[in-house]
C-alpha cells in the first residue's frame, strides 16, 4: 500500500477551483512501515513531515482553510504539519480537531484482515470488499462507508457560515479514498493505482447538490427532494 505524493497535481486543482464552498479529502503522508502488525502508530517519515509542509503552503489564499483529521495518529500529524504550512504563508487556518468518521473503523477485525491480504494480496482484497463479497463482520459495506463520509462533508459545508470562501480540509486513509473514488466515479485501483499519499477528492457545494471530483472524473449528487 505504497504510494508516492500526490500534492502536486491536487494542489493546482484546489487553486483554480471558485466555489465558496470547497472540501478535500486527502491521504495522510508517508509513513513508517508497520512493525508487528501494528497500523496503529505509524509515525511519518521525514520526506512525510515535509510534504504536509508543502501541501499546506500550497493551499489557495483568500480563503478560510479548515483541517480535520482521522483519530490515527499518523493522520493527525500530517494535519498539523498542512496547518504549519498554510500558517508559515499567511494563510488563515482552524485545526478543527478529530472526527471519527475520517478513521478506518469499519475495519472490524484487522487481524483477519492483515493474514487474508497476506494471502491474497491486497488490491484482490480490496476488490473483494468494494464488490460486496466480505463478510460484513469483518468490514463494513463499502457503500456505507462512503455515503456516510459524503454525507459528513456535505453536512460540514453546508452548515458553514463562514462569510467568504472556505476549504475544509480532511485527513484520512487510503480505504476511505477507495470507497468513494470506486463507488461513486467508477475509479478502479488495478487500473489508476492505490490512492497516492496527500492526494485525494475534491468536494464543491453549490446550491444543495455536491459535486465529488478525482482528476478529470467528476459526479454531481442531487439533492434530496
């Protein structure tokens, strides 16, 4: 689950986006490699610190920068090091704290988890998963976890009465990436790759209806009637 930076090209996108209401949801930095098995407090590594720097400093000016993160360690430092970054530049920067949401609970049994990648490897497991075929014990249904994480964002913009622009930033994990990209723009990983660290989904509200953009691809979700 190796993956290189994807700030760069993110970056741009956020920069020529208009919408007041603008979100993203991003990989964490590069971290360590676990050590017996434990995914849990992976720190990042040096090249990780300074990507989140960077990714921080190249965050649109002018406008109200929000950062969110997973509960995991790992994620919550690539959020301060983006709020150190943006700050550094003058941006104007809130560090709204964990949300559950953004973590990768609906793994339900990591164990079992870790041996059948083990076995099979993962981009076979992670198909499996997104195509229905695990048992909901040990994961949550792939289109749960996805509605819940769009329908987290949309909430949080759309209760946003920030006078001017926003972009509400939100550090998770490369499954949660996954679920969305797959399920929702039809993005499959054995062919555009693993979600790359610091890269991630685009996110505009405009007029109740949420837009969900990964490079070129985009969906519009209407909104309820």
């Amino acid at each position: 689950m190796k993956g290189k930076e994807g700030r760069s090209q993110l970056g741009d996108l956020l920069q020529l986006n208009r919408s007041s209401r603008l979100a993203v949801l991003i990989r964490h930095a590069a971290r360590s490699n676990p050590i017996d098995d434990d995914y849990y407090h992976l720190p990042l590594l040096p090249e990780g610190v300074e990507a989140s720097l960077e990714f921080g400093k190249r965050l649109p000016k002018g406008r109200l920068i929000k950062i969110y993160h997973s509960p995991v360690p790992r994620c919550e430092e690539t959020a301060k090091h983006i709020l150190e970054g943006a700050s550094s530049v003058g941006g104007s920067v809130q560090f709204m704290g964990a949300r559950d949401f953004l973590s990768p609970r609906f793994m339900l049994k990591p164990r079992e988890i870790i041996k059948e990648i083990e076995k099979i490897g993962v981009e076979v497991f992670a198909r499996k998963w997104l195509n229905g075929e695990l048992d909901e014990k040990v994961m949550e249904n792939p289109w749960r976890v996805a509605s819940q994480l769009i329908a987290e964002i949309k909430g949080h913009l759309q209760e946003d009465r920030t006078p001017g622009p926003t972009l509400h930033v939100y550090v998770s994990h490369d499954w949660n990436i996954l679920a969305v990209r797959d399920l929702y723009l039809g993005v499959k990983h054995e062919e555009e790759g693993w979600p790359l660290y610091l890269d991630g989904l685009i996110f505009t509200l405009n007029h109740g209806e949420i837009t969900l953009r990964w490079k070129a691809r985009t969906v519009t979700l209407p909104a309820p009637c």
